[in-house]
C-alpha cells in the first residue's frame, strides 16, 4: 500500500524555470529517462531550458558522447524572442568549437540542412532533437515534424555542442550530464 501511495511522486515531472520535464519520454517504443536539465544563458538573460534524455542516466559527458545510443534534448525557449540568424549562428560556433576541422567538412552539408530546418523562435516554443541509431536526428519544432539529418557522427556533433569540450556552456553541460545545479529542479 505504501508503494502504491508513493507512485505519483515517482513518475511526476520535474519542473525548471516553470517548464515541466517529464522523468520519462516514450521513444520508439521505449523510455527514456530524464538524464539532466539547464538553462542556457547569454548575458544574464535565459534563452532556453534543455533537458536530455538518455536509455539510462549517466554522468560522464565523454561517456554519453561515445555511446551509440538512442536520446532526446529538448529545448523550450524563455527568451521573448531567438532570431534564426542568431540560432544559425549559434550551431555554427557549437560545431566549430567542438569538431575538428577535418570533421566539420564531412559534416557540413547536413549541418547546413539541420540549420534551415529552424526559425526564429519564441517564448514558449519547444524544439525537440531526437536521436535514433540508424535513422539520424529528428527535429521537430513547435510538435511540427522538420526533418531527419543522418548519421551518427552528425549526432555526437550535435551533441557536443552541449557536452564537448566547448559546450554552449559549463553550466549547462553540468546541468544535462545530471549533475548538481545552481537553479534547483523541483
């Protein structure tokens, strides 16, 4: 019975700068649980919440990077408004910092498509990549299907851009790998 009284508690979703982060996402036919979650920051401003969601929680971002595996990052936006020019420019400097050059050529043409599947986005608007071993990453923006961008090599890229050596930002990567925050996940 006291099992049974506690289960709302341990599927209930967390909640980070009042976006609700489920503890489980169904992907394929399986879940994924709720890795870690931040805020991106760019001059005291917060720009988006991302939560990653991996088939198990780890905590070595170097390990999640190497692992072939099925995972999800969203991200819900809190800044009133992301022009596509600074998203684009964004991805770019994320790939640049954390890809060798050589990588980032073999990279480029899909880079340049997972780019123009963006717009300019808002208060409110959640982007939604999704990784599946075989079929690339999926984008979908505002729970509007945008595209699929093979391989493998492009989804560690993209990835990196949270966790590599560069990440977007410490915080954040410390945030998504599941480590301590300095905002509380309640």
């Amino acid at each position: 019975m006291l099992l049974i009284g506690l289960l709302p508690a341990l599927v209930a979703a967390k909640t980070l700068e009042g976006v609700d982060l489920p503890e489980q996402v169904p992907v394929e036919g399986r879940n994924l649980v709720l890795n870690g979650a931040g805020i991106r920051e760019k001059f005291f401003f917060d720009i988006y919440v991302a939560a990653l969601y991996l088939p198990a929680r780890m905590s070595d971002a170097a390990r999640i990077l190497q692992t072939d595996q099925p995972w999800r990052v969203t991200m819900n936006f809190l800044y009133s408004e992301v022009d596509k020019k600074k998203l684009d420019d964004g991805w770019e400097e994320g790939f640049e910092e954390n890809v060798p050059s050589a990588g980032l050529t073999a990279l480029r043409e899909r880079l340049e498509q997972f780019k123009a599947m963006f717009p300019t986005l808002h208060k409110g608007d959640e982007a939604v990549l999704t990784y599946l071993p075989g079929k690339g990453v999926s984008v979908t923006i505002r729970g509007e299907q945008k595209g699929v961008v093979p391989g493998a090599d492009f989804a560690r890229a993209l990835l990196s851009v949270w966790l590599g050596k560069e990440p977007v930002t410490g915080k954040l990567k410390k945030g998504i790998a599941g480590r301590p925050l300095r905002r509380k996940i309640k």
